[in-house]
C-alpha cells in the first residue's frame, strides 16, 4: 500500500485538517445562502465522517479484521436523518431544503474519501460538488424559468368568478391546471388557491405572470 494512505499520526492530522478546509468550503456557498446547514455543519459533518473512516481503516489495519467499509456504510445511510431535518414543505406546497440536504450527503461522501486517504477522489469530487453548488445555480434557474409549466398561488377578488377568470387566462394563451384550494379563503373576501400555469407557446414565467396580472389589478399571483 502507498505510504501516504497509511494510518499515520501526520496522515491523521493532515486528513482531518484536509476535511476542515473542503468542508469549510461546501459550507461557505450555503452558508451566504443563509440556509439551514451552512459552514459549521458543512464542516462537522466532512470532518466525522473523515474520523469514521480512519476509525475503521485503524480497526482494519492494527487487528487485521472487520470489513474496511462497513462504518463508511453507515454513515451514507444514516446521513439521511440530518438531511430529512433541513427539507421542509411550506403551507403553499413549496419545497425547500432538497439542495443543502443532497450537499450534506455529498459532503459526507467527500469525508470519507479523505478519511480512507483517497485524497485524488475528495479533490476532484469536492471542485465538482462546489461548482454546481455555485455556478450551476444560475444554468438552473435559466432552465427553470423557460420550463413550460410554472407553479402560482392565486388570490382572485371576490366579485370575480373563477370561471370569468378561467375564460380570461384562457384568452391570454394560459391554460389552468390542477387547482387546489386553499384555506385562506374568506378571510379577506377573496377567492385562495394554488394552481398550474401552463402556456399554449413557450414564454418565460415572469412574462406569463404579468400576463396573468393584467386580468385585474386587484388579483394577486406569485409563484411558488
């Protein structure tokens, strides 16, 4: 085996120094996200699982038995109850947290390379990681934003019916879809619901909301 990979005192301290700093570094994007996991958490969890790693690469090599993989196995599994706790649904159906979650497990992946002294995979892996983290970010938006069918909630005024506001959206080249009411309704005299908005051309959604706005001043539509 290559010298550098061996459970050394130096190769423990520069692993662990190793995983601080990559971690450091997926955390730090999220982090000025101001999202739940950000540079703390980024950190301790490349840095446990580097620590898990060598723990079961010193079990291996100083008694010579154990499976060299079955912590590292663990912790890819049991990962998913810190990323369960950053997604949450929002009361409008919205998804959030799916991106620092899938970061975390990733993060955790790049600890253990570096833990078991696979140090060519936790760099290349940790630029990898980082770059869709952060300039990927702005590619996703682009595709999401052009996507044929766009999220909204919907707040129409009492005096309209919904099917007067169906003809409209209609009229404008939109099509509603999967309607789902909400239970804010009646509190301001208005009709509450979320919905799929859907256009017969392909136009970008800022566009088909300002569409949709000009149906009244008095609707409110944002997406979700």
């Amino acid at each position: 085996m290559d010298e550098a990979r061996l459970l050394t005192d130096s190769a423990i301290v520069f692993r662990i120094l190793f995983s601080l700093i990559l971690g450091g570094i997926l955390g730090l994007e999220r982090g000025l996200k101001n999202r739940p996991a950000g540079l703390r958490t980024y950190i301790l969890v490349c840095m446990g699982s580097c620590i898990v790693m060598m723990t079961n690469q010193y079990v291996y090599q100083v008694y010579d038995t154990g499976d060299p993989v079955r912590m590292a196995a663990q912790v890819i599994s049991g990962i998913g109850f810190l990323g369960a706790g950053t997604i949450i649904v929002t009361n409008r159906n919205q998804i959030k947290g799916l991106t620092t979650a899938a970061g975390l497990w990733a993060s955790a992946c790049i600890g253990l390379s570096i833990g078991i002294g696979l140090y060519e995979v936790a760099i290349v892996g940790g630029a990898a990681i980082f770059i869709v983290l952060t300039l990927l970010n702005h590619w996703d938006y682009f595709i999401r934003n052009r996507a044929k069918d766009v999220e909204v909630y919907v707040k129409i005024p009492e005096k309209m019916t919904f099917s007067f506001f169906l003809h409209e959206s209609k009229m404008r080249g939109i099509i509603i879809r999967n309607v789902q009411m909400e239970e804010e309704t009646g509190s301001d005299g208005r009709f509450c619901f979320i919905c799929t908005l859907r256009g017969v051309k392909r136009m970008e959604h800022t566009e088909m909301l300002k569409l949709m706005r000009t149906i009244s001043p008095d609707i409110y539509i944002e997406e979700i």
